[in-house]
C-alpha cells in the first residue's frame, strides 16, 4: 500500500470550470492528482474565473509549461511569480514583499542572477563535497537502527541547515534560524508556520537586519565565495536597494532549503513504495545518478511558478488575455504521460532522467541545481555504504499547508539493518 495514500478528491463530481487548484489543503492531503489528470486531459489551458487569489490561468501540460517558461517577453515574471499578490491574502499593506531576481526579467533579472552565478559554478560545487560528505556521515552514524524516528528533522532539515550556513558563511551554532526564516518567508497563516502575516513581517523585518549587518561585515573584510561575501562585493551588486538585497538572499535560502530538504525525504518514501526500485539500487548503485533527477521529479518540491501575460496570447486554443496571471504547475507537468512515458511511476532508470519541470526552463532556471543534486547524490552513496536492508516508512505522512512548496513535515521511520 502506498503510505502516502488519502482520500481523493473524484475529479468527475466538480463541474470543470470551478475546478480550483490553487487551495493549498490539495497539496496537503496529497488529493490534487485527479484534478490535473482530469485538467490535462480535458481543459489543459484552463480558466479558473474565482480562487482566494483573484482569476488565473493553469497550465497543466509539460509542452505548453515548457512554451510558457521559456518565453520571458509574453509571460512576464515581474512581480507574478506568486498567484498570491497581497491583495487577495489578507497581508497588511506594509508587510514585508518579496522581489528577488525570479520575480523580475531582462535586463534587471540577468544583471542581478550574475552576481550570485559563481557561487553555484561547478568548481565552487565540486569545492563542497568532501565537507557535505563528512556531514552525511556523521549524521548517518547517529541514527537509530530498529527504533522509529522522525526523518525531516533527524536526516532532512539537518542537512540543509548545515548547508545554508555554509553557502551565507552564518554561525553553524545557528543553523536552524537559517530554516526557519526559510519556512517563514513562505509560510501562509493557519499552515502550522505563522499565526499571521503580523508575525511574518515581524520575523523577516528580523531577517532583514541581521544579513544587513552581515553585509556590512563581508565588505570590511576580503571577499570570498560564501553568497553574502559575493554579493557585498560584487561591482553589480553596488546600487542593489535593501530591498533587492534581502529579497535575493531570502530566494537563495529558500531555494537551498526547499528543493533539497524535501527531495531527500521524499526519496525515502518514494523507495519505500517502490520496493522494487529499492532492489535495483542495491543491486547496482551506480543507478544513484539517474535515481536523484527522478528523485526531483517524482517530489516536484515547487508545486508551480506564477506568470503574467504581457500581450494577449493564444495557448492550447485559449486566448489569454494581457494583465491575466498564469500558473504554470510544475507538479502536473511532471506526471504528463504525454511527454514522460509512465510519468505516474517512480523509475530509478529512466532513459532520460532529466526530462522533468522541476528546475524550471529557460533564463529562470534554478541557479543552484547542481548543488541540490550533488547533495542527494551524497546522501544515498553514504546510505548505500551502509548496508541497510531497507527504510521502512511507519505511519503517516504529514505534508506542508502549501500550494507553493510541496513539503513534507514529518516521516516517521524505521531502519532494518
């Protein structure tokens, strides 16, 4: 049985034009398959005229996801990134926005993502891997054989956070601030995060003072690769307001924490529910670097990126109009039959394994992919040193109040040596 199953929502019981995939409590019962399998068949290019987030368009197909990211001059993601705006939510009109480079295009976009770029430069990877390694290992080598665990915060969120205060050079001691400022900046009330967009304001106006004061030491001091160092000495970076300064390290947090923490729990139980797959790994690891672009697809840990149409545009035989928003739901898109053959099953040995949506396409392709995936990579080489017969998932899975980051909070666990 898989142990993520719950109670679907019939697809056929909803008239097609008030289909709603926008309601983050989908996501959270893991009930919105059936409505993009419907929505991809049906109406691919869909209207949805009434959300708690205005009107908006879906786009449910891989192709047309892939038309629609990588055509920046139709599909603006100037200040559209997000189908939530402020004006629908309920945030106070002084709360704290957030406009990092993927909210913006050329030229100001490419000027802004150059400066971060090395960073993430494959040289500047292949620098971290002997450090996340030596991570890896000691966090394996204190987990319990035979007793359940919660994987997230014991495997998961430990890791990243180690990571995160790596890439911003913060105090290892408080890692854990890194994460939780992460999960704020996404957080929505109600979602077991924040209580309201006050407490949000309140904690990221905290966030915003403290990489501030940061800033100001990495320019006193020579530079170096750490992201903060980066863009506190970046020539380009020299006439960023504080906003685009803030806004851009929060992306950058986010981006580190999300796509990776949630991966690897997911990887877990994407391998419990595919024993069989679990059995080709073991009976041949080098299957690890296919398995981990499939690991990314199979999770999608960004459910969609928002767009705003610039001109009216004909998609999938629907005219959009100028102003309209976009969703393009990476999600559904991933599990598009159509353009990934048996695109509902976890296949470690995928032909073509990065054949998915996860990373985006086109100028606002994820900086840090290669990072996200060097890290995944190490987490199951170290795994597979082990010798474990199997990760077996022990109860239900708790997953994120969310129809941003498909996350999962809790994963209960036992390991049988």
């Amino acid at each position: 049985m898989d142990s993520s199953a719950t109670t679907m929502v019939d697809p056929q019981s909803i008239p097609i034009d008030q289909i709603d995939v926008s309601d983050p409590k989908l996501y959270q019962e893991d009930a919105h398959w059936p409505l993009f399998e419907r929505l991809r068949r049906e109406d691919p290019v869909h209207y949805c005229a009434d959300s708690a987030y205005g009107a908006y368009w879906s786009v449910t197909r891989y192709e047309d996801i892939v038309a629609v990211d990588s055509n920046h001059k139709i599909f603006s993601a100037h200040h559209a990134v997000m189908l939530d705006d402020g004006r629908h939510s309920g945030q106070t009109e002084d709360a704290t926005v957030m406009l990092p480079f993927l909210a913006m295009d050329p030229p100001e976009h490419d000027k802004q993502r150059k400066i971060v770029t090395p960073a993430m430069s494959p040289a500047n990877i292949a620098k971290l891997e002997a450090t996340i390694r030596r991570r890896v290992q000691e966090v394996l080598d204190m987990l319990p054989i035979g007793a359940e665990f919660d994987w997230v915060p014991t495997v998961s969120i430990e890791l990243t956070a180690q990571m995160l205060a790596t890439l911003v050079n913060y105090p290892l001691k408080d890692r854990h601030q890194l994460v939780r400022w992460s999960d704020v900046s996404v957080g929505i009330p109600g979602d077991g995060v924040i209580d309201s967009w006050e407490q949000r304001d309140q904690e990221l106006k905290l966030f915003a003072q403290t990489f501030l004061a940061l800033r100001e030491e990495r320019r006193a001091a020579p530079p170096t690769s750490d992201l903060i160092s980066l863009l506190a000495h970046s020539p380009e970076a020299q006439d960023m307001s504080i906003q685009d300064y803030i806004s851009n390290v929060i992306l950058l947090i986010v981006g580190g924490n999300d796509t990776t923490r949630n991966s690897m729990s997911g990887s877990i139980l994407a391998l419990h529910d595919h024993p069989e797959e679990w059995a080709k790994l073991n009976a041949n690891p080098a299957l690890i670097e296919s398995m981990v672009p499939e690991i990314i697809r199979f999770q999608t840990p960004l459910i969609y990126m928002g767009r705003r149409a610039t001109q009216d545009v004909e998609l999938g035989g629907k005219l959009i109009r100028k102003g309209d928003k976009v969703a393009m739901w990476y999600i559904s898109g991933n599990r598009d039959s159509e353009a990934i053959e048996h695109a509902d099953r976890f296949i470690i040995d995928r032909p073509r394994p990065r054949q998915h949506l996860s990373f985006g396409f086109g100028i606002h392709r994820c900086v840090g992919n290669r990072l996200a995936e060097m890290q995944l990579r190490i987490l199951w080489e170290e795994i597979l040193k082990k010798g474990w017969k199997r990760i077996e998932v022990t109860g239900p899975v708790r997953r994120a109040y969310s129809n941003n980051i498909r996350g999962i909070v809790s994963l209960p666990v036992r390991i049988h040596a």
